[in-house]
C-alpha cells in the first residue's frame, strides 16, 4: 500500500476503504487529525493503520474487530 504523504484534507472525519488483491476490503470510518498535547498546533496528523485479512481466513458473517 502506498502512504498519502503531503496531502491536505480539511479536518474532519471521513469514510476509509482500504482494499489490496487477495485481501477482504476494510471499511472504516477515521478522523484525519488528532489532538497533539505535546505540540504547539492543537491538532496534529493522525496515523491511519488497518490490517487487512486474507480472503476466506475470516469465518462467514464475522468481522474483525481491533482493541
């Protein structure tokens, strides 16, 4: 997968799918920006990880669920 670097997005929350050949689509839902406490900006950029599952490695009607 390719990083989007240097990009400008407008601060919001935004619908994700992420999809690579041989792997099950991840469809999420993300804000682009974090709150940075340690920074002088208030918000700061945020990191958007996903992993994605081998196609039929997951059970029929299961999702994955992250935490």
């Amino acid at each position: 997968m390719t990083p989007i670097e240097k990009t400008r997005l407008p601060i919001g929350i935004f619908r994700w799918k992420t999809q690579k050949e041989g792997y099950e689509a991840a469809l999420t839902a993300a804000s682009i920006w974090d709150i940075d406490t340690d920074a002088h900006n208030l918000f700061g950029p945020n990191n958007l990880l996903r992993v994605l599952d081998k196609e039929e490695s997951i059970p029929p009607d299961m999702v994955r669920v992250t935490g």
